[in-house]
C-alpha cells in the first residue's frame, strides 16, 4: 500500500436530496487503507502494524501479569490466565491431538489463539475499530507459520519417503485409483489447506468490518438527513452486529487453532 493510498474521508454534509448531490458514502476497499503513520525511506509504518504491535503486547503483557508470580490460590489476572490457557490446551489441543503429541504444542497454540483473537478484537473498541485479520497479509502470515511447521513435522517423523506418503494420501488399498487420489491429496494439502486456512479468518473478518462500517455510517447518514426512526433502525443493527462481531471473533480463533492442531495431528499419525 503506497503512501498516497488514504481512507475517504466521509463528507459530513451529504443527506438525501442534499445541494450538493453526494450520495451515500457508501463503504468499500478504502475503508481499509491508512495514511502511513510513519514513514522514511521507503518504508512506513500505519494503523495496521500499529494495532498488530499492539495485539503482541496485549498478549505478552496479559500472560506476564498472570503468570510472572504464580500464587497457589489465584488472584483475578493470574484465574484468568489459567481459564484462558486451559480452555486452549485441554479444549483443543488435548482434544485434537491427544495430551501425549499435543503437550508440547500447547505454548505456541495458545499464543496463536490470544494473538488472533485480539488482533480480532480491535474491530469494537472505540477509536481502533478495525480488525487486523481483515488485512489478508496477517492471516497469510500466520497460516504460513503453521503450514511450515506442520510440513517440518510431517518429514522429521516419517522421513522423505514417509512424509510424501502422508501428504499425498498414498494407500495401496485404493489399487488403480491410487494415482488420481495422491495427485488430488498433494494439491489439497500443499496448496489448497493453507489458501483456505488463510482465507477463512481473512474473509470473515473482512465481511464482519465491512458490514459494521455501513450500518454505522447509515446511522449518521440518515441522522443526518433527519429520517430520525430509519436512523434508529441502523443503530439498533449496528449493535447488533457487535454483538455478532464478538462472537465471530472468539469463533474464528478457536478455528484457525483447530485447524492448526488438525494439519499436526495428521503429520504426527503413523501412516498405513
């Protein structure tokens, strides 16, 4: 994103049947560009990458103050802490991949669950309003961490020959289908799962910031045109869609990490 690529800036004197014939400002691509906040030598730095520092410092700093002292009776924090961790480990982990194998995934799963849920999070708190998973690089960039890592453990425990037999689904049993079953399994692994592991906390977040930014500025919009119970109608769905927002946040980072521990569970099993 060049430096030049800026959010609209909405004009607060359109309304229906306005003067100066603007119409609604309707939401779109623009709605998720950002002056730089920063920016020399080529390089910039905006709201985005602001938030995304931020979100590893909400996750970093909560997890510190829960954990720095450990009590054996908890207080607030450090009870939050263990809820949150636990909810993670034995929710997800130990359910996806069995306590045994999942064991020591458990600190980089619990991290990747908080840091996608934050970064999530910043969509409905006053002032940021802005998802950063709707940013399609941020997804991308998590998705490939964990692609890495599954694609790193599924040849360290089979080997070569072992791991190719694993991604491509090879199984003597299918006989003549077996050639066509590998060639699909290897496209759906390799490139496939990580597109839509990706895709999916991206498109979700991007429709979610999409829908609360029209039913935000329709509120002002009709307001401002004096269409006073129509105006009532956007802001009661405004916050409507928080809500749903909030739920579709918690949701997306418990699937994103279960799908994560999935793609391992799968690179751990012996193949047959």
């Amino acid at each position: 994103m060049s430096a030049d690529q800026t959010t609209l800036a909405f004009d607060w004197s359109c309304r229906i049947m306005a003067d100066n014939g603007c119409g609604f400002p309707a939401p779109g691509l623009h709605s998720f560009l950002f002056k730089p906040i920063f920016e020399a030598g080529g390089f910039y730095f905006n709201k985005t990458m602001l938030l995304a520092l931020l979100t590893s410092l909400v996750v970093v700093g909560f997890f510190w103050m829960a954990f720095n002292k450990p009590k054996l009776v908890p207080g607030k924090i450090q009870m939050i802490g263990e809820a949150g961790f636990d909810f993670v480990r034995k929710g997800i982990v130990y359910e996806t991949m069995g306590k045994r194998e999942g064991e020591k995934y458990v600190p980089f799963m619990v991290s990747l669950f908080f840091f996608v849920w934050v970064m999530n999070i910043w969509s409905v708190v006053p002032l940021t309003q802005f998802p950063v998973a709707s940013v399609i690089a941020y997804p991308a960039g998590l998705a490939i961490i964990v692609y890495l890592m599954w694609m790193s453990v599924t040849f360290k425990r089979h080997g070569f020959v072992g791991g190719l037999k694993n991604v491509t689904g090879y199984d003597k049993s299918l006989g003549p289908v077996l050639p066509l079953v590998m060639v699909i399994e290897f496209f759906s692994n390799v490139l496939v799962r990580p597109f839509t592991h990706m895709v999916r906390l991206f498109a979700n977040m991007f429709a979610g910031h999409l829908l609360l930014v029209m039913f935000t500025v329709a509120s002002w919009y009709l307001l401002n045109s004096w269409l006073i119970p129509a105006a009532g109608v956007s802001f009661v769905m405004t916050m409507v869609m928080i809500g749903f927002e909030l739920f579709v946040q918690a949701i997306q980072a418990y699937v994103f990490v279960l799908l994560a521990c999935t793609y391992l569970q799968g690179a751990l099993a012996e193949h047959h």
